[in-house]
C-alpha cells in the first residue's frame, strides 16, 4: 500500500504540469498558423469529421467501459479506458493540427440556436480543460491500486469526459453548415 501511494504521489506533479501544459498549449497553437512561419502548407479541412467521429467514439467506449467494470470485467474496463485515453490524444492531435493550418470556422446561425450553440461551447471547452486532471488522477489511482479512491473521483471523471465527447459531436454537427462558407 505504501509503494502504491508512493507512485501515486510520484505522478501527482506530473499531473499538475499536464493539466496546466496541455490547455496552455493548445490555446497557444489554436492561433499559430504554420504559414505565417513560411510553411506552404495546405489547409487539413478532412480533419473535423474525422475527429468528431473519434469524439463519438469516445462516448461509445467509456460507455462500454462502465458497462464491463460494472460487470466484473476489470481487464476489458482497463483496456477500454487505455483505448479512451487513446482516442482523446488523437482527437487532440488533430484538433491543434487542423487549427494549425486552417481559419477557426465561424458559427453563422442565428437567434436561440447561436445562444445554444454558444452554451454548449463553452462549457465543451471549459469541461474538456476540467477533465484532464480527472482522467489523469482516475488513471494513476486505477494504475496504483488504489480502487476506493479510483472510483471516488470516477463518479466524476465519467460524466464529464462523456459530456466532452458528446457536445464535441454536437459541436461539430452545428457548425457543419458553416465549414468552407
């Protein structure tokens, strides 16, 4: 027990320096265009269909994860949530890629769905920052043994990191009419 409250305490700044670094970054290279830096590069526009599906996947496998641990499966729950994990690094990837290389696309609707569409960004974006630590704290409980804690903070983590991957679909799906415009 003491080994395993060791390491946790070992990935405890680790943590802290991703759950600040990652957001950081990202708002960095969300307004960095590759071409303002001389690089003849074009713009990678197949990108938001492909990462909104990756979103939607996400949902489905933490789903599916609930669902085996729920079911005693311990090891298909910890193999779905490596692949969640997976997924949500990729998504990134592509996400700060295509923001890279392309014109942020503005929302064009109007009226109540433009308040809508706001509300569930904001709280996309200000859930998507909150869920790192989450998932990364969840992770090394689940990875130190520590089960009790583990699904103390799950109860949390779950629902958010579902939202993220819901409303990045929702997201996605509203201001699909205005890509290209």
């Amino acid at each position: 027990m003491e080994n395993n409250n060791i390491l946790e305490k070992k990935y405890n700044i680790w943590i802290t320096i991703l759950s600040i670094a990652i957001p950081l970054v990202v708002a960095i290279l969300f307004k960095v265009k590759l071409k303002d830096f001389g690089f003849d590069v074009k713009p990678l526009s197949f990108l938001p269909p492909i990462y909104a599906t990756i979103n939607g996947i996400t949902a489905i496998v933490l789903i599916l994860a609930v669902i085996s641990i729920s079911k005693g499966k311990r090891k298909l729950h910890e193999n779905l949530m490596k692949f969640a994990i997976a997924l949500s690094v990729a998504f990134l990837a592509m996400y700060v890629a295509y923001h890279m290389t392309s014109e942020s696309t503005k929302y064009g609707g109007q009226g109540v769905t433009r308040i809508v569409y706001f509300i569930i960004l904001i709280s996309h974006i200000s859930l998507s920052i909150i869920v790192i630590p989450l998932v990364l704290v969840s992770y090394v409980r689940a990875l130190s043994e520590r089960f009790d804690k583990h699904k103390q903070i799950t109860k949390y983590t779950f629902p958010i990191w579902l939202y993220v991957a819901v409303t990045g679909v929702i997201v996605y799906i509203m201001i699909f009419p205005y890509y290209a415009n």
